[in-house]
C-alpha cells in the first residue's frame, strides 16, 4: 500500500477531528458530570468514579 500526498493529509485531518472532538466532550463532561457527582453526596462509588475522571 502506497501512502501518497492526499491520503496522508487526510488521515492528519482525521486526526486532528478527532482531537478537536475528544477535547470539547471532556471539556464539556468536566463542567458538568463531575458536578453532578460532587452533589450527589458521601456515595462512595461517585467518589470513585470522580477520582478516575480527575
């Protein structure tokens, strides 16, 4: 398989989508998941699943 100048440049694009995607859902799960878990109050598996997404 040959990987030439226009598959090259859309798998960086692919890339780069992807990036751009995965870093808006955990800006926007930071805001707004880990919220609804600290006011969930004293349960233990929030807690834990809160330490994991820090």
């Amino acid at each position: 398989m040959e990987l030439t100048i226009t598959n090259l440049i859309k798998i960086i694009i692919g890339v780069l989508v992807f990036v751009v995607v995965v870093g808006g859902l955990s800006f926007f799960f930071k805001d707004y998941v880990i919220d609804f878990f600290k006011n969930m109050g004293g349960n233990q598996t929030a807690e834990i699943i809160l330490s994991l997404i820090k």
